[in-house]
C-alpha cells in the first residue's frame, strides 16, 4: 500500500509539474517608442528680400558688422507688405530695451516716431497714413548710443498695381489661406504677422509655427527664430 501511495504521489508530482512547465512565460509589456521628430525642411523661397544686400545680416552696414549691442531688424533689406497698418518686429541685446522707432518717407520725411520698450509695433490708425505703391525707411534707435546704435534702415513697400488686385482676388476667394496667399506673393510683413497673430491666440499651433519658422528661415536675421518655432513643433 505504501508503494502504491508512493506511485500515485509521485505521478501527482510529475503532473504538476509537466503542469508548470506549459505555462507561458511572464513578459514585460512592450516599451512606449518616442514620437518621430518631424523632419525640418529648410524651403528656399526666393523674393522676400528685394534687396541686393539680401545675403547680408539685416544689422550689417557697406559689408561690416556693427557692434553686437545694436538691435536687429527682423525684415527684410527691402520687403513688402499689404497691409498699409504692417506690423513691424526687431529684437534688442537686453528684453525691454528702450528704443525710439522711427518710419520716414524716402525723402526723409519722419512719417512716425514713438519712444517703446516693446519688440514691435503695429502701426497705429491715428498715425500719419501710409500709401498703396510707395516705399518708406524704418528702424529703431537705442536710447542708449553705448548699446551698437541704429541698425541700418530697412525698406518697406505697400503693394499696389496687378499685384495688390492678385492678392485681393485670392483673399476674397479664399479668406482661411491668408497667411499662405501673402507668402506665395513673397509679402514679408503680413505673413509673419499673421502667423503671429495665430501663435498668440493658440499658442503652439503646429501649421503656424511650421509656417513662420518656414518664413524665418529665408533671412540670415531671422535663423535664430526660426530654429526657435522648429523646437516647438512635435
């Protein structure tokens, strides 16, 4: 009886384990793989600088560098703009940096001039209008000359003719493709500023920040920004 009891635990034994032995393996859940970068790709957009000086650093006189304390204009050489109220943008070596911006005809003729700590301006309604076809100077002036001085004057030009009658056909046909419309017509101002104005009220848009950084990247001024809205964009 014994051997038998003994056969029969013994059999019991094996069974479990042959039992265990099926069981599948504990495996650990599979990692979480980091979302894929979006590739940046770099478009060249020629025609947003009608300047000839285009390859040269907005803050750059006859070829030299000014001094690194002087702001920087985030424009063009020559750009254009639709708007006749166009928003202007620079960047100073300090954050609230006071400087005087100033808007003169060609003639020299200061069509506005107002002290700021701001980094733009947006040209005022109750400010000396400006006119479709003409072309003016602006910059801004450190208050303090110990800081580089004033860059050299950029030039803005509103659109007017076949053009302006273009892009107002595309506006009116199309009025959510604004921001595309004036970057297809290489017009500078509105298209930052509009994508701007998208940034500020939905803060990393991921279609304005692709688009202003695409805009940013066609300026030797403006690279530093452009990579800016590229590390934002996911």
């Amino acid at each position: 009886m014994k051997i038998v009891k003994c056969s029969i635990l013994s059999a019991g034994l094996a069974a479990m384990l042959v039992g265990s032995a099926s069981l599948p393996a504990q495996t650990k859940p599979p990692a979480q793989s980091a979302p894929v970068k979006p590739t940046r790709v770099r478009a060249k957009l020629d025609g947003f600088d009608l300047s000839p000086q285009s390859g040269k650093s907005a803050n750059q006189i006859g070829g030299a560098s000014r001094d690194l304390g002087s702001p920087r204009l985030y424009a063009p050489h020559a750009g254009k703009a639709f708007s006749v109220m166009p928003v202007f943008y620079w960047g100073t070596a300090d954050s609230g940096q006071k400087v005087i911006f100033r808007l003169t005809s060609l003639n020299g003729q200061t069509m506005y001039e107002v002290e700021t700590t701001d980094n733009h301006l947006a040209y005022p309604h109750d400010a000396t209008s400006l006119t479709v076809g003409s072309t003016y100077r602006w910059t801004v002036i450190p208050e303090n000359d110990m800081m580089g001085g004033p860059p050299a004057p950029a030039l803005i030009t509103i659109v007017s003719g076949d053009e302006r009658a273009a892009i107002e056909t595309e506006l009116g046909k199309n009025p959510d493709a604004t921001n595309s419309i004036f970057v297809n017509h290489r017009i500078w101002y509105d298209a930052i500023a509009g994508y701007t104005s998208v940034l500020d009220a939905q803060p990393g848009n991921q279609d304005a920040l692709k688009g202003r950084a695409a805009v940013f990247d066609q300026l030797p001024v403006t690279q530093d920004l452009a990579d800016a809205d590229w590390a934002q964009v996911h």
